[in-house]
C-alpha cells in the first residue's frame, strides 16, 4: 500500500528503532547531556537514546526525562487544567485538534505533551514547520517525537498542495488514526503578545473536508489550548524582529536564528506556566460561524477561538506590573495583582535581556507582558 503521507508524517517505529542510534551518538545529544546531566555519567543520555525502539519508548524514557530535568532548571511550577476534556461519555479518551497559542518553538507543544503523559492520556502528534529541520539531528529527534512536517514555502502552488495533503492527513489523524494533533494558531511566534488565530490555518483544516462548513470542524473537535509563562521566552529577541519590520518594512532571519530560539527558549527561566486544555467547540459556535458568508465563516471561527484563548490566559505578577509601568501609575500594585519587589525584578529581568539593543526594546518588552492587559 503507497504511504501516501511518508513526507510529512512522524517516523514508524521501524524508522524509529533505525534512527536512534545514530541520534545517540550526535553532537545534539551530547551537548544536551552535558547542559542537563553533569551530574551523571557524560554517555548517560546518549545510551538512553539508543536504548529506544519506538516512539512511545523514546517519550517515556528521554523526551519526559529531559523536559522534567528542564523543569527542575528552569520553571518555578508547571500547573495545567481542563484535562477533563479528554475524556468521553463512554469513558475512552477522544481525539482532538488542538488548537494552541504560541510563544516557544519547542516548549509550546513539548509542555502539552508533558502534561498528556503525567496524567496518562496519549500524547498528541505535532504539526511544526519545515524551517525547524535544516538541522538534520533536530530532524530525526522531532520525527521520532511524533512531528508533522508543516511545509513552508513562497511558490503558490507548492503551498496550495502541501496544504491540501496536510489537511488529509490530520483529518485522517483524528478521525481515523486514533490520535489527536497539536497545531500553533499561526505561523510564527506571537510577538506583540496578541494571540491571534490566522484564517489560514483554519482554511487548511477546511480544504480535505467533504461536507458542509459545519460538517467539516465538527469531525476535526477543536480544542483551544492556552501556555502561559509567567516569563516570556526569547522576549528580547521577537521585540527586536517586530521592531525591526517596522522600521525596515521587513525582516529577514539570519542563519541558524531558529535552532537559537529553540535553545534560548530552553534554557531561559520561565518561571510559572500553567497549560489550560479547554472544552472543545460547541455545535452552538460552529454553526454561529457557519452561518456567515464563505470567507466570512473563517473569521467568525477565528474569533471565537481567540475569545476562548483570550479568557484561558493566565496573567501573572508580571502581566499587571508592566500594565502598571506603561501606565506610569500602581493601580494594579494597589489592589494587590503585585508587589514592589515583582516590580523591581521584571524591570530587571527586560533591561537585562534587551542590554545592548535600542532603547524602544525594553518598551516593546513591556507591551508584550501588558497585551492581555492593556
């Protein structure tokens, strides 16, 4: 039988057994080793790697390892909620597409699938763009995690066919496959702090339909899902692209830019993060979309999502003392959203990140904390 989606789809675990070793003895592995390990054996985590024989071995055994010891490095706690959701009538455990705010390259989906695996519920596969498999060890280490390659691409019609053959796919995924798909509500990282769902990706998902508009969603079950850090990852870094597209007109990412997101993103403090699962769309809202005009149904879903997204969002101490500083007043101090001492520590915390850059970063910085807010 062909293996129609062999471009885009996780390894087997046949591919799975084959690649790992060779992962094992990586430049990769061996730097995560020695950053997350340095108090065991140098060869701990490589012959952990080579040890797996199939995804789920590899999930249990390095990629939850290495996210609770990140865990323990870099966050005060990790809370989540709704995981209720999940969970049928019949008591099975559904398929959804997840449909996710986006902040971090690796943490956003790696969190979920974390909290999918404490709590034994199946992880999710993971849809992420192309851009992230330049580097060929990071390739084998996210196919072999269960990721969905999301082709990028400017030529129109490479675009309209990979999309069409994406969409296949997670709608087979979730309604056949027997597992859900974590996807970001957009390409690209939020850098302004406004969580927007982009139409496109929603088109996507509407393109290997066969029914109505309606139809359609209700097979995929959207789930929004919400990632709140109390610390923005790599802040100073989108600050300055935003920035810097606005002043240019453009931005243009220079080589190996994503693979340092990914490791900033990693390795930065991040405080407290709570992941919130929330109840998949009613009928009532799909069929609220649906009974706008073509173009006009995505952006009703779209907002809908957003709402959702919007009033899961935890806010922090340091969301109402940015609000507070841009403000240039305490309201939120006053009523007790925060303390002189959060205060003092976030502005530390953003003139340390953007030191060196222009001034209008550490501004940008605040806007991005405050956007929930303000």
């Amino acid at each position: 039988m062909e293996d129609i989606y062999k471009d885009i789809r996780p390894y087997t675990d046949a591919e799975v057994a084959q690649a790992l070793p060779k992962l094992a003895q990586s430049k990769l592995i061996a730097a995560a080793g020695r950053a997350l390990y340095a108090d065991k054996p140098k060869d701990y985590l490589p012959q952990l790697v080579a040890s797996c024989r199939t995804t789920e071995e590899f999930q249990a055994k390095v990629i939850s390892e290495v996210l609770l010891r990140d865990l323990e490095m870099t966050h005060s706690s990790l809370s989540y909620s709704g995981l209720e959701w999940f969970k049928q009538s019949d008591g099975s455990i559904g398929n959804f597409v997840l449909i996710s705010t986006h902040r971090d390259i690796v943490l956003d989906p790696a969190l979920v699938q974390l909290a999918l695996f404490l709590n034994n519920i199946p992880t999710t596969e993971i849809a992420a763009g192309d851009n992230l498999l330049d580097n060929e060890e990071i390739a084998v280490a996210m196919r072999a995690n269960r990721m969905i390659k999301v082709v990028r691409s400017d030529n129109p019609r490479v675009v309209y066919d990979t999309s069409r053959q994406l969409s296949a796919y997670i709608r087979d995924k979730v309604t056949k496959g027997g597992r859900s798909v974590w996807i970001a509500q957009r390409g690209g990282r939020t850098k302004n702090g406004r969580d927007c769902t982009e139409q496109g990706l929603l088109k996507m998902l509407d393109m290997s339909g066969t029914g109505s508009f309606y139809e359609n969603f209700s097979q995929l079950k959207l789930m929004p899902v919400t990632i709140s850090y109390e610390y923005e990852t790599c802040g100073a870094l989108k600050a300055l692209e935003l920035f810097t597209k606005e002043q240019q007109g453009f931005y243009r990412k220079h080589p190996g830019e994503d693979i340092n997101s990914m490791v900033q993103g990693f390795i930065q403090r991040k405080g407290h993060v709570h992941v919130d699962f929330a109840q998949p769309l009613t009928a009532e809202e799909l069929l609220r979309a649906d009974s706008g005009q073509r173009n006009e149904k995505f952006r009703i879903l779209a907002n809908i999502l957003d709402s959702r997204l919007s009033k899961s969002y935890r806010l922090w101490p340091a969301n109402y003392a940015a609000a507070d500083i841009l403000r240039g007043g305490d309201e939120f101090l006053e009523e007790g959203y925060y303390t002189l001492a959060d205060k003092e520590s976030l502005i530390h915390r953003l003139r340390k990140e953007s030191d060196g850059m222009p001034d209008e970063i550490y501004t940008r910085m605040l806007q991005l904390y405050a956007a929930h807010i303000v």
